[in-house]
C-alpha cells in the first residue's frame, strides 16, 4: 500500500532514516564512495526538506518511498529518491513506487532523476520507464552521477 508520508511527524521522519540507510550504503557500495549526504542526513533534514515523499508499507512496516519536488508552473518533476529497503530488491517495490508517482503527478512534462552511474539496476528501472540519460556529473574522483530524463505529453 502507498501513501502519503508526514514529514512533520518527527517518528515519520526517523522511520524513513532508518530505511534509507542501509538501502543508500548498498548505493555507497556500488559506486565505491561511501560519503553520499543521505547517509549523513537526519530526520530533522527530512523535517526541513521540501520534497514530499509516498511511501510504500508492507504488513504495517515502511518498506520503501519515493520522494518529489514538484515545480509545477515549469512542468518539472524531479524525482529525488527512490528507495527500496535491500531485504525487498528486486520484488516490484521501486517499479510500483516509480509508476505511482509518475502517475499522481501526471501534469509535468519533464521528469527528472539522478543516480549513480554503477547502480546499473536502478538505471535499467528508469530506462524501463522511457528515461534516457543526458547528463553525467564527477562528484569525486571516479564517481560519476548520471542525469536522466522523460519527456512526455501533458496528462501522460
């Protein structure tokens, strides 16, 4: 089941921490840089953050979540993570999660995300969904972020 997540509920915010974790050090691990800012952040990061998240529960238990900034007036969806909890890779969860917000905010014809360009799993979901990459960025000696992009038909 997804929904939406409260930021301003401090317990919310330490669930989603303590999911991102170990899902962003399986990140850390495949581009070989361990000093990535969501494994530095805390809930009171997420508290203050803009982005709103959905996230996606299993028996009661936060089990991944994807989190937004919508620019509407630009048409610009950025999505900002996409995070699946490593106990549940590879069971549809990022799939479901990704069309789901794809499709509530539906309006924006540009959708943007970033990922590392050695998480060739999370890079294979998004060129599933029509994204295609533009842009890549050196963030530190050999680790490379790649740009992705899907542009689309207002409504689509």
């Amino acid at each position: 089941m997804i929904q939406p997540l409260c930021t301003s509920d401090q317990s919310v915010c330490e669930r989603i921490i303590n999911l991102q974790l170990p899902a962003y050090e399986v990140e850390a691990e495949l581009l070989g840089f361990k000093d990535i800012p969501p494994l530095n952040e805390s809930a009171e990061d997420i508290q203050d953050s803009e982005e709103l998240y959905y996230g996606y529960h299993v028996e009661g238990h936060l089990v991944g979540f994807v989190s937004i900034e919508d620019d509407e007036t630009a048409g610009v969806l950025d999505i900002t993570r996409l995070v699946v909890h490593p106990t549940y890779f590879r069971t549809g969860i990022g799939t479901t999660l990704l069309q789901y917000v794809l499709g509530l905010h539906n309006n924006q014809t540009k959708v943007r995300v970033m990922t590392g360009k050695m998480n060739i799993p999370a890079i294979a979901l998004y060129e599933k969904f029509g994204f295609k990459a533009y842009e890549e960025i050196e963030v530190a000696p050999n680790v490379l972020l790649i740009s992705m992009e899907l542009i689309r038909n207002k409504g689509q």
